[in-house]
C-alpha cells in the first residue's frame, strides 16, 4: 500500500500538447504537457514537470498561469539534477489575464506545495545535527507516466514544535502516512518534509491507525465568532449551511362527535359538541326537556331554541338513561278536569252508601 499526492499552486509555463499510443492499445490520448517550480519552505526552488489529460479542442494555458493541482508524484533520486514528474488529478487554473500586474493580487500566499504520502519506512528514526529534531526515510511507489514508479522523501519531526516532543516514531518496515509541506532538499537528494500529521501501521486492517497528530498541548483560546457581512452577490462559496427553510404547516380537519353520555351520572356529560346543521344541543336541556314532558308542565322558555331545533329533526336519544321512564301511550290531564275531580271528589255525601250521581 503506498501513494504519493502533491497538492498546491503552481505557475505554468512552457504548455505543449502530446499525444501518445495507450498502454496495450492502438489508440492514443491527448496530453499538455507543462513546466513549473516548486518552492520549498527554505525559498529554494525545483523544477517540475506536470501532464495534464486534455482533449484536442482544450486551448493552451498561457505562460505565468496559476492553478490549483492535485497530483500523483514521482521525485527523480537526486532532486538536484532532476525534475519532479507530476500527473495532475485536480487541475484549476485562476481566471485573468496572466500577464497583468493585477493577476496575482487575489490570489492565495501558499506558494510552498504540500506532501500527502503513504509508504514504508526505510530507516530508524535519528535525531538531527540541531539536537532536537528528529527523522525518517520514506520509500514510496505511484503510478506516473504510464508505469509504477520508485521516491523517497525525507520525513522531519520539527523539533521547535512541542507536539512532536513525545510523538511515537514509526518501526522499520512499517506503514506510515506523512502530511505536511516541502521544507528541502536532504543531502542525500532527497526531498524533506516538515510533518504536520503522521498516521501510524496503515497497513492495520482489524483495527483503527493510532494518529499521533494530538494538536497543540494548549489550545488556542476561543476569540468568538467572527461576523460575516452580508454580500451583495450570490457566493460561489458557502461559508456556512443556509438556513433551511420553514415547512408549511398543514392542518387536517377533526371529525365532529357527540360525547356519549354515562348511563349513571346523566349530568355530567361533558361540553357540547356541534351536532350536523342544527349546532350544538345541551345535554341538561335534553334532560330538562324529557322531565317537563312527563310531569305535564310546560316547557321552559329557555328550551324553546332547543325544542325548535328537535321539532325539525330526529335525534337520536339512544344512550340517554332518564331517572323517570316515559309512557307513550299517557295523556297528562288538563287543569280543567283536574278542578272537576276536586268538586266531585268534595260534594258527595258521606255514608255507606255510593254516591248519586
């Protein structure tokens, strides 16, 4: 297992298309071939020579362009008399006239390029002529230029940094992961690179890697967020998530019902409920109105909108439980008869006998 990636901002120059036969094929592909330099954090500089997949109809990039590339990599083995050989994954040139004195002014400050490699320790881990730093050599394998090819860089725990002060260092022969950015060239013709993060035994599948990137021992305190003005043009870039938007609140309709009352507390029936068209109906008034039938009084003035709506309609009186039973065959005698019982009942003679009639 092993990988070789350089990822950074390079000037162009030089552009040329080639084409070339495919490997175990009689066809051919279209490349552009470049030359650019890399900078080193020690302001030295390599050469370099990026290829770049393009169809015919892709155009030239003038000289002093500046892109953004992500790349698979191979160093030659001494980097002082050879060039970095480069095929570009990503590949993003910024927009302008390259030869404006202007172009470079929006531009980013990262002119050092950055290592993302994966390979196999080759040497023991020694401490540097500074007395406090400390490196490795790392044997790498990627596929460039049509074929599988041989690096080595050199991999430096800074020993100004107090992160790497009791980092663990990686056994020989063992995987590792190195990122961080070209500091030199080594005196063996290596490339050297200040390691910002190192993952250990890669090659460990039933397990997770052990990552010595702990971050600084004190944390950076916390300065609030920073306020963001809002633009006046539509961002290529998000910052932040949007906001989502609010959903629509939808209201479902309830079906109507008439709370069913309780065979033995036939007063507490709970609030009225809106009954079809004739609107709601008081079950007490429907109680109030079955007594008032029965005992041959007269109805209630306030039952009359009640009695009004019930002569219009049919309801359904199952369920009510009523304290006094109703006959429907009754008659409830009138105030005239009942005077007449009572005279009869007064003017008859007292005796054994019957009274005439």
């Amino acid at each position: 297992m092993s990988s070789f990636f350089i990822l950074g901002l390079f000037a162009l120059s030089g552009g040329n298309r080639v084409v070339s036969p495919r490997p175990n094929s009689d066809k051919t592909t279209s490349h552009i071939l470049y030359m650019t330099s890399l900078q080193l954090f020690d302001l030295s500089f390599v050469p370099g020579e990026i290829r770049v997949w393009a169809p015919m109809t892709t155009p030239i990039l003038p000289d002093n362009t500046v892109v953004f590339m992500l790349a698979k990599a191979c160093t030659p083995a001494d980097t002082l008399h050879g060039a970095v050989v480069m095929d570009s994954v990503l590949f993003q040139p910024f927009p302008g006239d390259p030869e404006s004195s202007a172009y470079e002014d929006h531009l980013p400050d990262g002119q050092v390029p950055w290592v993302i490699a994966t390979g196999k320790t080759i040497s023991q881990t020694r401490t540097l002529a500074d007395g406090c730093s400390r490196a490795f050599e790392l044997s790498l394998t990627e596929y460039v230029r049509d074929e599988q090819r041989q690096s080595g860089i050199h991999c430096i725990f800074d020993g100004m940094t107090p992160r790497w002060a009791r980092a663990p260092t990686p056994y020989v022969n063992s995987s590792v992961q190195v990122v961080g950015p070209l500091a030199s060239i080594h005196s063996n013709g290596m490339l050297s690179v200040n390691i910002e993060h190192l993952t250990l035994s890669v090659n460990i599948s039933t397990g997770v890697a052990t990552s010595s990137d702990t971050g600084s021992e004190d944390p950076p305190a916390s300065t609030g967020p920073v306020p963001i003005a809002t633009p006046t043009k539509k961002r290529k870039f998000a910052a932040a998530l949007p906001s989502p938007a609010p959903s629509p609140v939808r209201h479902t309709p309830q079906p109507l019902s008439l709370p069913t009352p309780g065979p033995s507390s036939p007063s507490k029936l709970g609030s009225p409920a809106p009954v079809g068209p004739i609107g709601p109906v008081d079950p007490n008034s429907l109680l109030a109105l079955f007594q008032a039938m029965q005992n041959g009084g007269q109805m209630p003035l306030s039952l009359s909108s009640s009695a009004q709506h019930l002569s219009s309609t049919e309801p359904d009186y199952a369920g009510f439980s009523p304290s006094v039973s109703i006959e429907p065959d009754a008659v409830a005698p009138s105030p005239a008869e009942n005077v007449k019982a009572r005279v009869t009942r007064k003017t008859a003679p007292k005796g054994k006998g019957k009274a005439k009639e």
